[in-house]
C-alpha cells in the first residue's frame, strides 16, 4: 500500500502533486472511497462534521472536494453486518483510500472488527490519504495525550503499518496543546522515531521509503531523543 499521511489534507500544492503522482493517474481518471469512521468515536466531531467531510465542505482543498472519477463511502461501522464477498471488491476496486481524522484507536479498533485491516496487505497498489486520526492510525502507538477513546485493551497502541509516531496538527491556531513544546514532550513518552507535523506537511510512505512533503513546519525526533528540524 502506498501512503500519504498529513496531519489536514490536501493543503497545498505540494501534497496535492505527491497525491497524483502516487495515483500514477490524474485524479479525474481515478476511484475514490472515502472513510469518515475516526469521527464518531471523537467528542468534538459531530454529525455536521462528518457530513462536511464526506461532501468536501471544509475548505476547496478537501480530499473529498477533488474531481473524482468516482467517490463513495466506506463506513466501517457497518461491515461487519455484511458479507465479505460484497464490501471487498469495493474497496479493490478503488484507487485511494480517504481516510478522515477524529479518534485514532477508535479508527484503529473499526478497522480490525470489520475486517479492514487484514485486507490491507493486498492492497499494494492502493493509496492511503489519511487526515490526522487517518495518518495516526497506521502508527504503532499515538501517545496518552491523543486517546479521547479507551479501546479494550487500554492503550495507546494502533496498527504499526509504519514504525513511526505522528504528532499532528503542530502550531495550529489557538490550540496551545499542539505547540511545538507539546510535541517534544510527547515524543520523549513514545520513545521511538517520531513526526511533529503542520497542516501543511505529509508523510509519503511507498516500499518502506519514507519522504516528507511539507510547505510548512515540521520536526523528527528520532529513536534516541535527538531531533532533527525541517
């Protein structure tokens, strides 16, 4: 599977152009799903907001607003009251995977009951967006300070598709909890590789390799606490 994780989406040109060229197609030739699950298991999010997401209203940059081919939803509540053979050719269907923010583990749990996860690694040639709880998801482990949802086995833990932490949303305005202080304080309780990334930065994930994309602020810390700035 191939990977974009941003901590807002497809903020600016830069992501945008690593969104189609890991498509390998314009993005008007190609089929989308999109994911709004991480949502409800948020407190802040609502029903208004995962309607925004799903029809693109947030901003003219919404994944979700881009000139699809095809877009559908893909609610991970409701797989598991279906039958695999229905569910799964939708999504191998589809090109990219939209992948919306809200409560990580909770997306992480959904993710494994539905049966989602385990299809993952057939998917070599799909793309993953994530926004935020989306990117998060696919961590091994997202820190204390980011769990709005205690899932069963009460940890912090998520699917480790890659072996980094992502602290997202650095700097944002008015959100004091995500300062750049907060991120180096969360990064030394992960105890591993680890992104602070702004809103206009993502991560780009294909065959191990690992590429930032940023026009904005961003930070690794790395396994031993050292950091290094972008």
């Amino acid at each position: 599977m191939k990977l974009l994780l941003t901590s807002g989406g497809t903020t600016n040109a830069s992501i945008h152009d690593a969104l189609v060229g890991l498509l390998g197609k314009p993005i008007a030739d190609s089929k989308a799903l999109c994911i709004p699950t991480a949502q409800y298991g948020h407190p802040l999010c609502t029903p208004a907001t995962t309607w925004s997401f799903v029809a693109g209203r947030f901003s003219d940059t919404d994944m979700c607003a881009l000139p699809w081919k095809s877009l559908g939803v893909l609610e991970l509540l409701a797989l598991p009251t279906m039958d695999k053979e229905r569910w799964v050719p939708w999504v191998l269907e589809a090109d990219v995977l939209l992948v919306d923010g809200g409560e990580a583990t909770y997306l992480c749990h959904w993710m494994r009951e539905s049966g989602l996860a385990d299809l993952l690694p057939s998917l070599s040639d799909t793309v993953w967006v994530g926004v935020s709880a989306g990117s998060m998801v696919m961590t091994p482990r997202i820190g204390a300070a980011f769990v709005e949802w205690t899932p069963s086995g009460g940890d912090d833990s998520t699917l480790g598709v890659v072996d980094f932490s992502i602290f997202p949303h650095l700097d944002y305005e008015g959100w004091p909890d995500n300062s750049m202080a907060a991120a180096e304080r969360w990064a030394a309780g992960i105890k591993g590789p680890a992104y602070a990334i702004d809103d206009q930065t993502a991560i780009k994930v294909v065959d191990g390799d690992v590429e930032v994309v940023s026009e904005g602020n961003w930070r690794l810390f790395n396994a031993d606490l050292h950091a290094s700035e972008g």
